[in-house]
C-alpha cells in the first residue's frame, strides 16, 4: 500500500499520518514545516536502499504490545533506516517503541536531537544509530542486536557497530543493551561526548578490519555509569589520536567480563608521542576471566588492564583471573595512580614479566600505587624492568608463585610494602641504582626457591656495583621472618643501605644474613654495603648470625640474640 496521508493545516505545518501497512519504493521525504506521524501497529517495508529523511518532525507512536515497524521488501537488500537532518533540530521528533529490522543503517543523525525511546535495531549491516554534526539525542531503553552479523563482504572497517557517536555529538543514553556485534557496542569519535549510564552488552567480536571493542573511546571526553560488557575481543579501548583535541573517558561502576585480548586498553595512536595527562578516569571498576575459558578464544590474552603511552586514574578495581598479566603498563609517568587495587589469580606462567600480576616497562616517571594487593599470580605479584618506575604506599604481595616484588633495572620506591607466602623471595633488587623500600615486612617467603637468592626474604644483586654519591638501595624499618633461606641475601652489591633492620626465624643450618661481593671487578667496580641499627635473632650450632664475604662495609649498630657463632667477615677481596 502507498503511504495514507492525513493533512492537516495548523499555522502552516502539514501532518501525515501513516497506519496499517506502508510500502516504500523510494525515498520519503519530512520536509522542514512538516510532521510524519506514524501510529501503533504500523509496518513500513521499505525497498534495499531506500531511507527516510526527515527535516520537519517524526513522531512516532508505537507501544510495548504493538510496536512500529521498519522492516526491507528484500531477502538479497537492506534499507537505510532513517535519517534526521540538522534542520529537526529542536522541532520536537519522538520515537517511542520502533523495531527496525535489516537495515544498513538504522537511524541516522546530522546535527539533531530527537527523543527515542525503546527503539530495538535487529540486524543493522553497519550501524545501529550513528551520529555526526553534534547530534544531542535523549535515548531511553535502546537495544541492538547482531550487528553486521549478516553481510556477504566487508569494504572497509565499519561495519557491526551498534551506536556511533562522532563529530562533536552528546547524546544522554539512559538504558542500552548491545548484543553479538561484529565491531563494537558504542563508538566514539571525533571531540564527542554525552552521558551514557546503564549499558550492558555481550559477544562484541569477530572484526578483521577494526578492532573489535564493546567500547572505543577516540579523542572524546565521555561519562559513563554501570557499564557491563560480557565476552568481547577488548572490553573497552581509549585512544588518543589528535593532538589537536583532548580525550578524558570517565567510567563509573564498570564491570568486565571474559574479554579475548584486554579488559581494558588505554593508549596513544602513536607510542612514541606520549601524552602525560589523564586520558581515562575508572572509578569501581572490575576486569574478570580475561583470556579465560568463558572468553570466545580462551588463552591468547595481552592483559587485563594495559595502559600505554599515556595516563590514568583508577580507583576501586578488582583483576580477578586472567591468562596473562593483569596490569601492564608502558611509557606511563606520574600522572598514572592505581588506587585500591586487588589483582587475583593473573598472569601467565613461564612468560617473564606476563607472568606477574603488575609489569611495568620503560616509564618516564614513577607511576603511583596506592593501597593495592596482589596474589596468586603464577610469576612475580609485581615485575618492574628497563626503566619501569614506581612509586606508592601500602602493597600487600602475598602467595604468589614467584617474588612478591621483582625489580630489574628499575626506580622503584614504596612505603608499607607486605610481602608474605611467596614462593620466591619477597623483594628480590637486580641491577638497580636507586630502589628505596621503607616499613618492609617479609614473612614465609621462599619456599618454591631453588637458590639462595629465590629463597631469602630480601634478596640484592647487582643493586649499584659502583658506590657514588647519588643512587643508594634503601631499606628502612625493615623485617624479615621465616624465610625459607636467609633472611637478606646480598650478592655484589655496595651503596647499600639497611637502616633499621630486624631479622628472626630463620633455617639454623643458614646465616641470617649472607654477604658476599666477590663478584665484583676491581677499579671499575667496588664500595660498601651499610647496616645500621641492625638486630639479628638467630639460633645456629654451625652457622653465624652474619656473614660477609669479599666485602667492604660499614656496620653501626648491632644487635645480636641468640646462641650462634657471631659474624663471620671475611673482607679480603683478592688482596684488597
């Protein structure tokens, strides 16, 4: 049937009304001082690339029993939905309760601001609402499903995405669900922003042309509240391009589930162009079962969190089982913070620094820690290497299969560090010029060791071979108890300083503390180590409380408990 037009003239507006059945062969036209109205019941089947422009108003009127709907004449062709143009703005179009089926594009926006409410897009082959031109739409209960699920070929990277947000658009999106996309859940872009709370979606994977995300976020400044994303390749991306513009993705009560590649990614386009300023702020924010079983490919995860090239602050987060490490961080500065963090059961065994709970590489600056506990990850709790800086208070490292805390070639200072039930030493320090640790407690560590050094409390190798005035190894307030070696392990090492440290509990077939710098090169190498304000309680028939070997060193204040034979110091390093 042709469209059933219904004139009515009021201050020069004309109003068509469209009922029962309406066939489309071509494209339809609103013009600017005119209104559709489309009533409950109504079916529009539209011919393969036919759409629906309007300038004037569209209001339509279906409810939850009788829906309006656009559906495509065609099995082989789609139709291109409908479009608002700039021109709608502000006259008031309302859309209440429209399923759109097959469709390339469901709804289009060009600098408009319709009212949708429970608008259900099944099938859309490459967006579901797409938006440009500061478009501020009010979208209430939106639901998407099988985007770009059903298309013969891909020409290019944008298809199977269920909301498009671009171009400077703030649309308020109250209620979405987004369900089995080829690319991505909500998509933004190009300095855009809006409110988006109470979103949920699922099974957001499969692209081969983009990368497939349930939320990409692209030099845009949006607010998201009780995000939940299930089963997609990355849960949700943030990534600056434009340095012309500004990105600052806020996240509120956030959870992630059984991502393929990433929980969450946030990044500069390019790594080499860091951007030090905050681009994304996470507030409870939960990562579970990344590269998991319940994952579409289990196994082949990145990370959990990854953040690189640029900065965040994160608050309030749970990682809970991920194959691989579960924060990664790379070319971050100060202007990262992870605060009340918890990291469980992540990591990937035998993969270095993806096997830790935390890695960090190559920063500019000390990113911050704040409050964090780490465990149960197959590797270190935290792996600091090249250059990887941190800084903060409070870690609880315990029951990891490695070191609580491992640093190679790394800044790392921290206050209230716990580290308990390792199955290596709780800190192990290699080749670092400037590590300062303050109220350290090391309990039961060691036990998985196969060497002195995995299985001592506190281990130092290499930490500054060279004593100068700059740099020093700090360990202030610091105890060590039940380890499964020495308490403190020290191999080739000076410019070290343990201020304050107790020691107890230890193997009565060891020495407390081991010393032994031979390893050094004379006259390119050498210096001393520094205990001070040291109390040791050891029980040994065989072994000394405190050994030191080929080593200088400086000893002020000493206490010794305990039956054992004292300090064995042995400070001839090839006859120097």
């Amino acid at each position: 049937f042709a469209p059933e037009n219904n004139v009515a003239e009021t201050s020069g507006r004309a109003t068509t009304t469209w009922s029962g059945t309406v066939s489309l062969t071509s494209d339809y036209f609103v013009n600017v001082q005119d209104e559709l109205l489309i009533t409950s019941c109504t079916s529009v089947v539209m011919s393969p690339g036919i759409r629906i422009y309007v300038d004037g108003r569209l209001t339509i009127q279906g409810t939850s029993t009788c829906p309006v709907v656009l559906s495509s004449s065609s099995t082989t062709g789609d139709h291109e939905g409908i479009q608002f143009n700039s021109s709608s703005n502000g006259r008031g179009s309302t859309v209440n309760h429209l399923h759109i089926e097959n469709a390339i594009y469901g709804m289009t926006l060009y600098g408009s601001n319709p009212i949708l409410n429970n608008v259900t897009i099944f099938n859309p082959d490459r967006v579901g609402i797409d938006m440009f031109g500061s478009s501020s739409p009010v979208i209430r209960d939106l639901h998407v499903e099988q985007a770009g699920r059903n298309i013969p070929f891909q020409n290019d990277w944008r298809y199977g995405i269920g909301l498009s947000v671009g171009d400077g658009s703030t649309p308020i999106v109250q209620g979405a669900y987004f369900t089995d996309h080829l690319l991505r859940g909500l998509n933004l872009w190009g300095a855009s922003g809006g409110l988006y709370r109470n979103i949920v979606m699922d099974n957001i994977s499969g692209s081969v042309l983009g990368e497939a995300a349930g939320v990409w976020v692209e030099d845009s400044v949006p607010l998201f509240e009780d995000l939940s994303i299930d089963k997609s390749d990355t849960g949700i991306i943030v990534r600056h391009i434009d340095d012309s513009g500004y990105t600052r993705a806020v996240f509120r009560d956030v959870d992630i589930s059984n991502s393929m590649y990433r929980g969450v990614y946030l990044d500069k386009n390019n790594h080499t162009n860091y951007t030090n300023y905050e681009t994304a702020d996470f507030t409870n924010l939960t990562v579970r079962g990344t590269g998991s079983s319940g994952a579409t490919s289990p196994g082949i995860a990145f990370a959990a969190i990854e953040i690189n090239a640029t900065g965040a602050w994160m608050e309030n987060v749970l990682v809970d089982d991920a194959s691989s490490v579960g924060v990664r961080l790379f070319f971050v500065d100060s202007t990262t913070t992870f605060r009340n963090m918890t990291i469980r059961d992540a990591g990937e065994a035998g993969q270095g620094a993806h096997s830790a709970g935390l890695s960090i590489q190559t920063s500019f600056f000390a990113a911050h820690l704040e409050n964090i506990e780490i465990s149960g990850s197959p590797g270190p709790g935290i792996h600091s290497s090249s250059g990887g800086s941190l800084q903060g208070t409070g870690w609880n490292l315990h029951n990891n299969s490695e070191q609580g805390l491992y640093i190679d070639s790394a800044t790392v200072v921290v206050d209230g560090l716990i580290s308990s039930d390792n199955g290596f030493s709780g800190a192990h320090v290699f080749d670092a010029r400037y590590v300062t640790f303050s109220n350290v407690t090391s309990t039961n560590d060691g036990s998985l060791g196969s060497s002195a050094m995995e299985q001592a409390g506190l281990s130092y190798q290499k930490s500054n071979d060279l004593e100068t005035a700059s740099g020093d190894v700090v360990c202030m307030n610091c105890h060590v108890e039940a380890s499964q070696g020495h308490g403190v392990y020290v191999i080739d090492s000076v410019d070290l300083w343990l201020d304050n440290l107790t020691i107890t509990d230890i193997d009565t077939a060891l020495p407390a503390m081991f010393v032994h710098n031979g390893g050094l090169t004379l006259g390119t190498q050498g210096g001393r180590f520094n205990l001070m304000n040291a109390n040791i309680e050891h029980e040994s028939l065989t072994q000394p409380a405190l050994y030191i070997e080929q080593a200088a060193g400086n000893i002020d204040g000493l206490t010794l408990q305990g039956n054992h034979s004292g300090i064995h110091w042995d400070a001839n390093h090839n006859g120097n």
